[in-house]
C-alpha cells in the first residue's frame, strides 16, 4: 500500500518555518552586500571631496598655497544632510536654524548646486535614504562664488526655504557684517592671520567702507 503523501499539521508547520528561516538567512545576506556597497560609494563620495574639510574653533590651520577658507553661513527651516557646491561637499548634517562654520576648500570658483533634505534632522548620513529628497538648482548668478587663496571668504548667507514637500528656494544674502564679527569671535587667530574677503554675487561695499574707516580712525589716532 503506497504511503499517503498528505502532511500532518505539525509537518507543514515546520516546512513552513525552514522556508522562513531559508528567505530571512538570504535577506540578511542580501542586506549586508547591498550595505557594503552603500558605505563603498559613501568612502568614494568622502574621498572625492578631499578640496575641502571643516576648520573647527581651535583648530591650527596652515593652508596651502592653492588653498583659501570659506565661510559657510546657512540659515534653514528644514535639516540638511548635505550642502554641495557643484562636486564639492560645504556642510553636512545642518540643523534647523542659522549656522556659520569655516572650512578649508581648494581657491576657484564654485555655484550653489545641490542640496539633501534629510528626514531626520541631527542624523548623520552614510547613505541616501529613500526619506531624503535632493535637490538641484539650475545655475544661475546669484548661486556663484569663488574662493581665493590665503584669505577668509565670504560669499553671503545661504537661505534655504521649504516651500512644501517636493519645493524648496535658495538664495544667498549679504549678511558681511554679521559674519564677520561672528567669525572675529570663533575664529580670533584666523581672523588676524588671514584677510577677509566678499567673494559672493552681490555688489559689495561694507569691507571697502570699513577699511577706509579703519584707515581713518588710525590715521587720526597716529596724528599729532
């Protein structure tokens, strides 16, 4: 008499679980070569972007003769995980808020290109999650700046606005004052060892004004 091929309950139930355990082992294996690819192309991403590293308060910077610092002054009411200037990373992980920090960065000129609208605000970012959203900006004036050599570069204020979920404005603002004097007060050795320079799209003034107001000043305090 041929053996019925009909399983018992319990049989089926522990075929059903090897096949789980089958499908989770393959996933996990499937989840760890597609992690390692992910941190692969961040490592390659962070190598690429070896121009430019951040300059913390303290810090001793001796710049190269190609080299300049920038100021990177953002003001945003969404977090950002990225902010780029064509190939180039400026920031990463920017909270909601206002915000200024130098970096060093290779002299030439740059555009606002390319920001990361992060999900999680705070959250550093190894990889693009499918929450974050980039976004690209044509390339128009108000987005170029350069960077020279052996000076403190200014290039105004970049504003980022979330307008709505697939909308975002960018702009820059002359905010030199400001930042000038906020850099004087994170950076004091910085700002007497380089100049401080506007190097941004707006038509500028203040530094020219200031220093022929400082002229002044030293010129009258010097006279007899």
């Amino acid at each position: 008499m041929r053996g019925s091929s009909t399983l018992t309950f319990a049989e089926e139930k522990a075929r059903t679980d090897r096949r789980l355990e089958r499908r989770t082992a393959r996933a996990r294996r499937l989840g760890r070569a597609l992690r390692g690819v992910f941190l692969a192309g961040s490592v390659a991403a962070l190598v690429g972007c070896a121009n430019s590293w951040p300059v913390f308060p303290g810090d001793a910077v001796a710049l190269g003769p190609l080299d300049g610092l920038l100021v990177v002054h953002v003001r945003t009411n969404a977090p950002l995980g990225a902010v780029h200037a064509g190939r180039t990373l400026v920031a990463e992980d920017v909270p909601v808020g206002e915000h200024l920090q130098l970096i060093g960065i290779r002299s030439g000129s740059y555009r606002w290109s390319e920001i990361l609208l992060t999900a999680r605000g705070g959250e550093r970012r190894r990889f693009y999650r499918q929450q974050d959203t980039a976004f690209e900006f044509r390339p128009e004036e108000r987005l170029y700046f350069r960077v020279e050599p052996g000076s403190i570069n200014y290039v105004g204020m970049l504003d980022v606005q979330q307008m709505g979920e697939y909308e975002v404005y960018m702009t820059t603002i002359d905010r030199t004052a400001i930042a000038r004097e906020m850099v004087g007060e994170a950076y004091p050795d910085l700002s007497q060892a380089y100049p401080f320079a506007y190097n941004g799209p707006a038509h500028h003034v203040f530094l020219e004004r200031h220093r022929a107001a400082t002229r002044g000043a030293n010129a009258s305090g010097s006279s007899p």
